[in-house]
C-alpha cells in the first residue's frame, strides 16, 4: 500500500501549505456550523440606539438565511419611546424580515426585494406642550446610495393615536393587500375607531404601499373616509412626489347635521346650520387651508363657493365667497338663535326640532338662545353671500347680499341689501363680542317696498310703496335680550295706492257697509298715505304718530310695542269719512302677545254706544238707529305735511315712498 507522504510527492503538493489550508478550511466549516447569528445582536442594537437617539432593541432571535438573496429576520424588535410617552415603545414588531439582493452590492446598489412586518405596532403621541414622541434625532439622515424596494407586506399591524390635549385617542389595524398581478407591491388598508377630539370616531382609509413614496415620478393614490358623530367626510385623490403635507390638494365630500359640528374638529368657528352636503376640493398651500370649488346643500338651501383659510397667526383668518341661487331664508334662522323650519318640506336635525317643538310651545317667539362669545372670538373672518331667489313664506323677500367680517370678536354685517316686496332694506349690522354682553347696533333704510305684497291680505290692487329708516341699539347675549335693552328710532311711510274697503269697514265694525260688501262686490278705496313713527327706549317702542288715510277711513294710532314683554298694546280709532245707518265704529284695541295678538273693540265705548241704543229703543223703536248713525267727522289727515314733519325729525324719503 503506497502511504500519504509518497502521493503527496507524487502530486507535488507540499505538506505544510496543505496542512494549513485544511485547519483554515476546515476552521470555517466549523465556525459555519458552530456560529450563532445572535452574536450580531448586540452591535447592531448600539448602531441603530446611536442613530435614532432611542434604545433600540432585538429580544428574539436573529436569523440569516444566506443566498443571492439573502433573507435576514429578527423577532420581538422595538423602538424606545419619549421619555415623557405613556408607551415604553414608539414601535414594536413581533417579528421583521428583510429581503437583500447580493449581486448588486457589487455595484454599489441596495436592492430590497421584501419586507415583512409581523404585528408591528405604532404609538403615535403628543404631549401637552404639543411635542410629537416620533420626532426622532436630527443626525439620521438618508443614504445617498441608491435603494430600490420591491414589495412591503404587513401582518396585523396596529397604530395608535393619542392626544391627550385635544381629547384624541384613536386605534388603527393595517393590513396589506396581497401583491397584485402587475408585481407592484399591494395597497395598504387601515380601519380605526376611538376618539377624536372627544366625539366618537370611526376611520377607513386605502392607499398605495408607503414604498411608493419613494418613487417621485408617480403619484400617491389614496382614499380615506372618517366620521365623527353625525359628520362624515371622504377625501380622495393622488398627491405628487415627493409627497409635502404643506402642499396637496385632493377631492373632499362633507356631510352632517350641523355645520357647528366641525367646530370641535377642526378648531374652527363655524356657524350653526341645518343638514349638509358639499363637495370640493380640500388642500393647502402653506398656511393657507382651501376648499375651493365646492358645491352642494345646506338645508334647503343650494350653495357653491370657495373658502381658504390662513392659519400661523393669533387667530385663523377664513375668507369666503358664497354664491346660491336659491335660498331657503329659514335655513339663515340658525344665526339668529332659532332653528329653521320644521314643517312639510323642512330640513333640520333632531336637535333642531326638538328645539322647534320646544318654541311652540313657549310663550315668547324672539330668539333667545345666546351666543357663543368664545367662538366669535376665535376666528377673523370675510364672508360674502349672494343669493340671486329666496323662497320665504313669512317675508316676501327677492334677493340677498351681504358682506361679513369678523375681527377680534368685532362682527359687521356691511353692505346689507335685501330685495323685499319690489323694493329693498339696506343697511348694516353689528354685534360687538369684545364686550360681554354683546353690544349690537343696527342701521337699516327701507324704500319702495310694495303693499300688495308686503300684506297681501289687505288686498291692495295698486302700489303702495313704503319706505322706512330704524335705528337700534341694544345690550345682550341673544336677540332677545339685545332688543329687550334696545334704544333707538323706528319710523316708516307709505304713499298712495288702493285697498279693499271692505277690510277697512270691517277693521271699523261698519255693520251696514260689510254686510253690503259680503253680498255684494267689494270696491277699492284710494289711500292716501299712511305713516308711523316709534321712540324705542330700554325695549319699549312707543308710538310718536300714527296715521292711515284712506278716502273712506282715517285710521290713526297710538300706544306702545314691548319688545322685552313681547306685549302689544296699541290703540286703532277709525274715524269714517260717510254715513253709515249701522255703525259700530269704536276704538279698537291692538293686544296680547307677539305670538297671540288679537285685535277687538275697546268694550268701553261700545257699552256707551249699545246703552244709548237701548234706551232710545224703549222710548221709540225708530230712534234707536239715532245711536248708530255716524255723520263721518273724520277728516282727511294732513299726510305730506305730518311726513315732512316727521321727515325733519327721522330723514325717510317722502320719494321712496
């Protein structure tokens, strides 16, 4: 048998070097099968701990699996919290896999063909000074190295939200959508529920893998929809890359019970409202927030316009441009304290007619339900309003614009001019919230406003137009209590035009003349003018002179209108210009309540009048009618010359009129 050492020689190979090569050899294979991968642990948690500037942590094993594509996974890995986090990490995962391409190393590029995520975690939160706990240290930077990654896919992963200050806690499990057929990695899925400023919360929401993020020559597909309450939003739409939260814009659809509902959301003051629906769309440009072009319902009401906001100083300033073509003027009702209408064809939410019911039956009908002055405080706002019809059953109002600002709690209504009955009101408004209570002043002038369709059941059959001026100041938290504490002037004149005279025979009782009517054709009666004029002090409006002059009627007037009663309590005296053969014409007694007037002779001189009748009966049956004969002392009232008068005092145009 030839030994070892003789076919060594024979092939030339030389024992020392052999000897060597074998232990080195046979060493790795050792090492090979000997190393443990865990050994690794340790330098990798100090380089990433020093980079992130958190404690950074492998609890489980660390696995590689080597190959052209080398598969590293590592179990129970973490990622330390603030210090000040109620959470001891900011991220957990139960297991993480790392997909590495060798073989383009060798060029200098990083290729990542998969990441696995194993029930990952995220804590998201912020103190109360505002402070996020992901805000990690500014050393990290990105490797300038090319990387390309190849598919993301995530397990039951959970995020959670917490905002202690603005009374936010919400819960978000993701979930990857399996790879689709184009070998693009899958959307990613997340569905949360909790709290978000206090109001119940639900969020579902469907994106492009976050490794799209990475690609700046696509665009970022995404589409969320959240609710809050009775508030529900829907955004969606692509965003360009790289993606910059300070510059989007996607499409937005909102929809609720009450536009004030988003107050608590977005900390901003937004008014009441009936039911919504807008859509538009929703981005921002540094410190401006727009929703521009956006279109839909609020009541019964359409609307379309453009909003931005500028944010970045004391208080959000939002601008505004409001356009609708048809106006419901119940659904403005809200801005005033009281709901909007309720009836068939109404749109308001529960609280809304809940309040509505309420109204009905309560004695009062001003609107007392006060304003928020933290809210009118809150915000800087111009907001114009144009709306070309307006369908009112109580008004017969036409058109509407008017021109809103809002400045440090300083409310102006300028430019207010409202298309009433062939005519207009203009003027302006202002409510001072600086103050508590509000300070609020009024300024409006009425001209040529038609009496047909002013009051269409006296049946006027021409033109009667009225003009007018009021002047108001007033004290209070709510209208009611601002026109209970109101000073000021009220004033208004109408001029020439014809009115049924059977409404003016019945106002005055005229037995004879109504029933002659009833059976017969009524006629119209020229009116000459009519006036009025009210001092308003501490509520109570107080009749200075009240005329309406007709060619068959005088009606004049006096008493007073409590605006802090809500009482009325005016007296009519009629004073004909015929003879009727059956009258009963007597002072007649305008009372009651804003919400239940009534309007009945004084019984005073009626008694007087039905007394002397009866006597006279008993002494001759004929002379009875003696006691009902009126001879028609009445005159034609000095109208031009008691409005000129009254015009020195109050500057209403006669013309206007």
């Amino acid at each position: 048998m030839t030994g070892i050492p003789q076919v060594l020689r024979r092939w030339r190979v030389r024992p020392l070097p052999v000897a060597v090569g074998t232990l080195v050899l046979g060493g790795l294979l050792a090492l090979a099968v000997a190393f443990e991968w865990n050994w690794l642990r340790s330098p990798i948690e100090r380089q990433l701990s020093e980079r992130t500037g958190r404690r950074f942590v492998i609890d489980g094993d660390l696995d590689v699996d080597p190959g052209w594509v080398t598969r590293l996974s590592a179990g129970q890995v973490s990622l330390g919290n603030a210090p000040w986090a109620a959470s001891p990490h900011l991220a957990h995962a139960e297991r993480v896999q790392l997909d590495i391409a060798l073989w383009p190393l060798l060029s200098g590029r990083w290729t990542i063909p998969r990441i696995e995520l194993e029930r990952p975690v995220l804590n998201l939160e912020r103190n109360a000074r505002g402070e996020p706990n992901w805000r990690l240290r500014s050393a990290i930077r990105s490797e300038r190295r090319p990387v390309s990654f190849g598919e993301l896919v995530v397990k039951e992963g959970v995020v959670r939200l917490n905002e202690a200050k603005l009374g936010t806690e919400i819960l978000i499990s993701v979930a990857t959508e399996p790879r689709p057929a184009d070998g693009e990695s899958g959307p990613i899925l997340a569905n949360g529920t909790g709290r978000y400023r206090n109001g119940h919360f639900k969020l579902s929401a469907r994106a492009d893998s976050p490794l799209r993020l990475l690609d700046s020559e696509r665009a970022y597909r995404v589409e969320a929809r959240a609710q809050s309450g009775a508030t529900r939003a829907r955004v969606h739409g692509s965003l360009p890359l790289p993606l910059d939260p300070a510059v989007f814009e996607l499409q937005a659809e909102f929809a609720g019970e009450d536009l004030a509902d988003l107050y608590p959301l977005l900390g901003l003051a937004v008014p009441e409202s009936p039911p919504y629906e807008l859509r538009g769309w929703i981005g921002r440009k540094g410190h401006v927030i727009h929703y521009r072009d956006f279109k839909g319902r609020i009541g019964d009401s359409d609307l379309r316009g453009d909003l931005h906001v500028v944010t970045g100083g004391a208080r959000p300033y939002a601008r505004a441009e409001l356009v609708s073509t048809h106006l419901d003027f119940d659904d403005l009702a809200v801005l005033v304290g009281a709901p909007p209408a309720t009836g068939k064809g109404g749109t308001a939410n529960d609280r809304q007619q809940a309040e509505a019911r309420r109204r009905a039956r309560a004695p009062r009908v001003l609107p007392s339900r006060p304003y928020d002055l933290r809210k009118l405080r809150s915000i800087d706002a111009s907001v114009q309003l144009r709306a070309s019809d307006v369908d009112s059953q109580r008004l017969p109002i036409d058109s509407l614009h008017a021109h809103l600002t809002l400045d440090s709690g300083l409310l102006r209504i300028r430019s207010l001019d409202v298309g009433m009955a062939g005519g207009s009101v203009r003027g302006s408004i202002t409510l001072d919230a600086r103050r508590n209570p509000i300070e609020a002043a009024a300024e409006l002038r009425a001209s040529g406003v038609e009496l047909p369709r002013l009051l269409p059941r006296l049946k006027a059959t021409s033109v009667g137009r009225i003009g007018g001026k009021a002047t108001i100041e007033g004290r209070g938290n709510s209208v009611a209590q601002m026109l209970a504490t109101a000073d000021g002037d009220v004033a208004a004149v109408m001029g020439t035009g014809e009115v049924s005279n059977l409404m003016l025979e019945l106002a005055g009782l005229d037995i004879a003349e109504s029933l002659k009517f009833l059976l017969g054709r009524d006629r119209s009666v020229q009116l000459r003018c009519a006036y009025a004029d009210f001092d308003l002090e501490d509520g109570v409006a107080r009749a200075r002179s009240m005329a309406f002059d007709t060619s068959d009627t005088v009606i004049l007037g006096k008493g007073t209108l409590s605006l802090r009663d809500e009482e009325l309590d005016l007296v009519l005296r009629p004073r004909p210009k015929d003879v009727s053969p059956v009258s009963l014409r007597g002072p007649l007694q305008l009372g009651g309540t804003f919400k239940n007037p009534s309007l009945r002779p004084q019984p005073g001189p009626l008694l007087a009048r039905a007394a002397l009748a009866a006597v006279l009966y008993a002494i001759a049956p004929p002379a009875a009618l003696l006691a009902l004969i009126e001879t028609g002392p009445g005159e034609d009232v000095g109208c031009r010359n008691a409005v000129e008068s009254n015009t020195r005092r109050h500057p209403t145009s006669v013309d206007d009129a």
